[in-house]
C-alpha cells in the first residue's frame, strides 16, 4: 500500500506539485495522467526520494519513506522509466540481476531468479542471457527493463511512461503482459502515462494531476462517466460512450436466447462486440465462452444503453 | 533537416564512386609512387670520412652491390606500379612491408659495403633517398591497414611482427656497420639508461596526471560551477611553450629543496627530474580531466537514473556505471597524453632530467647528426608504438560491448 499525503515540491518560487494526497491500495494500479510538466515525473520521483519533497510524506505498506536511507528504500521499490536505462556495459542477466546483487542476495538464487524472469518475459534464458542490451529491440529492452525493475521482488514498482517509445501494437501486448505480470505477483504499481487510453486500460483508478494540483482520483469508469474538472473532460475527450464499452466485456450483458451468424467470445470487450454488430448489421450476435460452446447472446441495444451518461 | 537531406546521400556517394572508380588510378598511390620515384634521384646512403665532416651522398647503385641494388630497383619499381593501379589492399599492405624489410636490410649492407675494410673513423649513415623510400612506403602499408580494417589485435600483431623483425635485424649485426649503431656501440650502456629515464618520466607523470586528473575530472563533473575556471587554467598551462614551462619551475622547486628539508630529501632539486616531472605533468592534466568530464557527461541519463533509481549508491554508481561507461573516451586521452609526454621528454634533458633527448642536445653541441638520430629515432619509435598499442585498446574498450552483443 502506498499513502501519498499532502506531498508538495517548490522549485524556487514554482510549486509544481501542490499537497497532492491519495492512496494506492495492495495490488492496484494506480495510472497518473495529465498535461505535460503537470508535475507526473516530479510526483513519481518524489515516492522513492529520487526527489526531495518540500513537505508532505510518503507511507509504503504503513512505514514512513523517510524512515531509512534513500538509496535503501529504492532497493525495495521497483523503477522502470522512458528509455529504459539498461546499462550498455553490462549483459541482460547482469542487468536484471542489479538490484538482488545490490541486496547481497546468493549467486545461485540470483541467477535461477534471473532466468525465471526472462522466462516470464518471453525471452527464452538460454538465448538472452548473454546478449547486450544495444542487440535488443525496443520492446525487447522494455521487457528487460521491467523485468530488472522486479528482480528483487518489490511489493511497489513505480514507472514513467514505460510503454512511451514502443510502436502501438507492442505497446498493446505489453501492456496485457504487465497486467498479467502484476496478477500474478500482486505488485502495487504507480504508472506515470500520457495517453488516457493507456490509462483507462491499466489502471483501477486514475489520478489526473493539473498544474501539480490532483484534481481527480477515482476508477476509470468514474472518471470517464464524471469528469471533475473541464481538463479531465478534455483529456478524455469526446469519444467517451467509446471509453465506457472498452471498460465492460460481453459477459455482463449476456442473456438467454437464439442468435445466428459469427459468434463474439465472453470475454471480449463491450466495444469489440459493438463494432461487430455495426460492421455486420446485425442485432444480436451468439456468444461463445473460451472453449467454443455458445453460452447465449448479446443485443446491440443492452450494448446502447451501457454506452450513455450515468443518470 | 537531416531527414531531408538524407535520402540523397546515397546518390551522391553512390556517383562519387562511380567516378572514382572511373579514374584509372589510386589517388593516394600516385602520390607514394612519386615519393618513391623521386627517391631514386637522391642519394641512397650518406658516406662520411669520420662523425662530424659533411657528408657525400651515394645513389642506391653506388651504394650496393650491382646484383643487390638491381634487386631492390625492380622490388621498389614494382610497389611502384601496384600502388598506383587499383589492387586489393591485402597485396599493397604485403608488397609494402616486403619492400620495407628490403630497405632494412639494403641499408645495412650498404654501410658494409661503403665502408673501407677496417676504417673505424668512417661513417655512412641512410640518405635522403633511403628516408624518402622508407616514408612512402610506410604510408602505403598503413594505407592499406586502414582499408583493411583490420580488428585492433591484429594491427597490434602486425606491430609486434615488424618489432620482431627489427630486434632481430639489430641483433643479427646487418645494421652494426650504420653510423647510428656506431653511436650506439660507443653507449651502450648510457643508451639503455637514458631509455629507461626516459619511459620512466613518460609513463610517471602520465599516471600521475591519471591518478590526479580523474578525480578531479570527476569533481568538476558534479560541480559545473568550477569547471570553466579550472580548465581554462589547465588551458593557459597547456598554451606555455614547453622550454619555457621547464625553465619556470627550475626556481620554485630549487627553493623548495633549500627551504624544505623533506623536499630534498626526496631528491627534489632545481634540476633535474623533480621540474621535468611537474612539467609534463602539468601539461598531461588538461586532456585528462577534460576527457574525464565529457566522458561522465556522455554517460545515457537514462542509465545513470536508472542507477540511482535502483538504490546505488553514489559510489557503487561512479564506479559501476559512470566510470566504466566513460572509460574510452579517458582512455584517449591517456592515448593523447602519452604520446605528447614521450616527445616533451625530450626536452627535460636540457634540465638535466634525462631521457632520449641528452643524446639529440649533445648531438646538436658536437654538430653530429648521427648522435641526434640515436636519440630521435628511437624517441619516434616509442610514441609510435605507443600510438599503435593506445589506439588498438580504445577501440577494443568501445566496441566491446557491440562484439559481446553479436556472440
Ligand atoms: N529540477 C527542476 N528545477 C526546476 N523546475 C523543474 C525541475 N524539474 C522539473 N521542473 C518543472 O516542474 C514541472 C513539472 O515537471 P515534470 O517533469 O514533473 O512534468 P511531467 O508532468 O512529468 O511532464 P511530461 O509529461 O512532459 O513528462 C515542469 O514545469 C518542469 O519544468
Ligand atoms: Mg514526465
């Protein structure tokens, strides 16, 4: 759990960030937006003391970060960021292992925790290992870069804009496998992002900052469906019926009763089964479930109501 | 604007090789065979009565034997021919240095066969014709490494190779009748110790102006407020000519030595090594922390962010990140350094420090050439071998992570 509360960086006479207060309970993520030089990286950077705070504090799991040292708190706090910052002298293993070795951690269980990594990360251990970072592609060093930010098994991983230089269809799949990542480990994650989509698609709630200032902290759907602040209408701007279906999936619309024609899977977004209907002129489309077996169908008009302004 | 730009480099470079490939010659061939034929108009080897009388020059077929001056005629004409056509780089660098052990060795037996049977006053020394060939096709072989691209340990074989060969030219006694091994053979043992004091105030003030300069590199890297004043006065002391610089010092550190009982008990005098070490320490510093700095300022942001952000400290950043990301561009200048202190120390000698340069000062006093070349020649060796092994390591320290990545 991390507690940020009244947080608050002056530079000279500018206050960039502004008593920015929430929290980010186990195992969520938390996607910060807003405009550039909003104050994002500076509040990120603030949580594990990269920066200073002018006031305010910061609790992980209940202890206060100024409790002890910086460079051993950010021991236990994962760091991924733009560009990635592999180290160009040091191979992908000695790269992910940075952290466990900064820790003391044995040899052995350095590297069987290495390889279960790159094996997690879809870069089979035999074949990475001894690469350099500069042979790697862009996604490639992403997934090294996340991979070496969870070597030590932090609960906390922070991350600004991880995702930023990876080409859209990349991006799409790393974001899924970060998510399935974080199922799996429980990490809390605290993702800085400057695309709303991104942020809708990771997050369980959505802090939007403006001019250092928070003026929104709540769930995506929330978010979108009550907007606080003009800003945050904009930011989502105006494809939000859109937004709204790419946050439900066809299983909680499905119902009883017949449909012909190509099938849409349960677990497939509200707006995919949307676009389906409109594409193929249909009303309904049979819905199936992961194996195949039709379990009932979906009506474009249920999809149409979900799509409007909560009342 | 180099977006837009970019698309039409490839015609252009692609029309430049046409034309050259065009011309019939290589450039840079006619210009050694010039060299080289210009060569055969002066005067192979130098024959004097006794060290200190002007010389009379002999042409490369008084020099020699007819058969063996024929020989190294046809070899020199055809290197000739084959640096001027377009021919694989390979066969210019092996007919190259095949010609250069030909010169080696002619000259040797000119100076046997110049030389009266028994006359130990005589001297023959390498004409202008011999120095000029020597030149041309020196540059012809590193010519042809360059197109080679050779990997950086091969060229430092093909160094070890050639230094080979020329121990064992030197050992076999080919050379022993050339004035300059004359010179040699009156100081042998002087010879060895002044190489030594030589190397020793090189390599000395070299690491001491690493072990000073790259924490205070390291120093102005943090703090850019000090570092224009810092390098700009390691700038002025870069801008004092070298004779000057030595002379300056000479009263401080006498001084020193007469006021400060452990300063000359240390061996530090006015003269001597103690000025000469200052100096070309002095002069080493500027490249040193100056490479430094731009070295830790090149360091990727990201990576040394990403250093912080993991929990190194300031320290386990410097050395494991920083230190060794910027190590090939400190490694140039220790190349710069090196080279420029293996020259300077020739003038320490006129402070009694020493080195290679007594020889070329009492060369120039007794107005014997010969002495002059015992102590430049092997002066020139050393900072070219130097220049060789020192560029060969920098661009195995930068390359080596771009190799390790293709295993
Ligand atoms: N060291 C500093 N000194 C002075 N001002 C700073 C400093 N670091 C950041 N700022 C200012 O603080 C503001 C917020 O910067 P920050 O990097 O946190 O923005 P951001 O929201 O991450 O922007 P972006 O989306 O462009 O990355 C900017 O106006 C920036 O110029
Ligand atoms: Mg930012």
């Amino acid at each position: 759990m991390v507690e940020i509360d009244d947080l608050t960086k002056d530079y000279a006479a500018r206050r960039v960030v502004d008593g920015v207060s929430f929290t980010v309970g186990d195992g969520e993520i938390a996607a910060v937006v807003g405009p550039s030089g909003s104050g994002k990286t500076t509040l990120l950077r603030m949580i594990n003391r990269l920066i200073e705070p002018s006031s305010g504090s910061v609790r992980i799991d209940g202890k206060d970060t100024r409790a002890v040292p910086p460079h051993v708190l950010r021991r236990g706090i994962g760091y991924a960021i733009q560009g990635y910052g592999l180290f160009p002298h040091r191979t992908v293993a000695q790269n992910i292992a940075t952290v466990p070795r900064l820790m003391g951690w044995a040899r052995a269980r350095i590297d069987a925790r290495v390889d279960a990594l790159l094996d997690l990360f879809q870069l089979p251990a035999a074949e990475f290992r001894h690469r350099m970072p500069n042979s790697l592609s862009g996604g490639q060093q992403q997934r090294v870069g996340v991979a070496r930010a969870l070597a030590a098994e932090p609960n906390v991983l922070l991350m600004d804009e991880p995702f930023g230089a990876l080409d859209p269809i990349i991006r799409t799949k790393a974001q899924s496998d970060l998510l399935a990542i974080q199922r799996r480990f429980g990490t809390t994650i605290i993702v800085v992002t400057h695309d709303i989509e991104e942020a809708i698609h990771l997050g369980s709630r959505i802090a939007v900052l403006d001019a250092g200032k928070l003026v929104q902290y709540a769930t995506p759907a929330d978010v979108i469906a009550r907007p606080a602040t003009p800003l945050v209408a904009e930011l989502i701007g105006g494809d939000r019926p859109f937004r709204l279906l790419s946050l439900g999936k066809v299983v909680d619309l499905v119902e009883a009763g017949p449909a012909s024609g190509e099938p849409i899977r349960a677990d497939a977004s509200l707006r995919d089964a949307y676009a389906e209907l409109l594409w193929t002129r249909r009303d309904v489309l049979p819905v199936i479930d992961a194996t195949g077996t039709v379990v009932g169908r979906i009506r474009r008009d249920a999809i149409t109501v979900r799509a409007g302004a909560p009342s | 604007m180099r977006r837009a730009t970019s698309p039409e480099a490839p015609e252009v470079s692609a029309i430049a090789t046409t034309a050259r490939s065009r011309l019939p010659f290589d450039k840079l061939g006619v210009l050694i065979a010039a060299m080289a034929g210009s060569a055969a108009f002066l005067p192979f080897a130098t024959f004097r009565v006794n060290r200190i009388v002007l010389g009379e020059g002999r042409a490369l077929f008084a020099a020699l034997p007819f058969g063996e001056a024929a020989f190294l005629a046809i070899a020199i004409a055809a290197g000739i021919v084959l640096a001027v056509s377009k021919t694989p780089a390979r066969w210019r660098l092996a007919v190259s240095l095949a010609i250069l052990v030909a010169l080696c060795v002619a000259i040797g037996h000119a100076s046997t066969f110049l030389t009266p049977p028994g006359d130990r006053m005589a001297r023959v020394s390498p004409g202008s014709g011999f120095w000029l060939s020597i030149f041309a096709f020196a540059l012809l072989a590193a010519d042809a490494i360059v197109r080679l691209k050779l990997a950086p340990i091969v060229r430092i074989g093909i160094l070890a190779a050639v230094a080979l060969f020329l121990a064992l030219l030197l050992a076999s006694g080919t050379l022993s009748d050339l004035s300059i091994l004359r010179e040699y053979a009156n100081r042998g043992d002087t010879f060895w110790r002044e190489a030594r004091t030589h190397l020793a105030l090189a390599l000395g003030s070299l690491a001491v102006a690493v072990v000073a300069g790259v924490p205070l590199g390291i120093v102005l890297h943090g703090r850019r407020g000090w570092r224009a004043p810092v390098l700009s006065v390691l700038n002025v002391i870069q801008t004092i000519p070298s004779l000057a610089l030595f002379g300056l010092l000479i009263a401080p550190l006498a001084w020193l030595a007469a006021n400060v009982p452990l300063a000359a008990a240390l061996g530090i005098s006015g003269i001597g090594a103690a000025p000469a070490m200052v100096a070309l320490f002095a002069y080493s510093l500027l490249p040193v922390v100056a490479n430094t700095v731009v070295g830790l300022d090149n360091v990727p942001p990201a990576a040394d962010d990403a250093a912080r952000g993991m929990g190194m400290t300031d320290w386990q950043r410097l050395v494991g990140v920083q230190l060794p990301l910027s190590f090939p561009v400190i490694l140039t200048s220790i190349r710069i350094v090196l080279v420029q202190n293996i020259g300077l120390a020739t003038v320490a000698a006129l402070i009694g420090a020493g080195g290679l340069g007594v020889f070329v000062f009492q060369g120039i006093g007794q107005s014997a050439m010969d002495l002059v070349l015992l102590g430049a020649v092997p002066t020139v060796a050393l900072a070219f071998v130097a220049a060789v092994v020192l560029d060969a390591t920098v661009e195995m320290a930068s390359t080596r992570s771009a190799r390790r990545g293709r295993d």
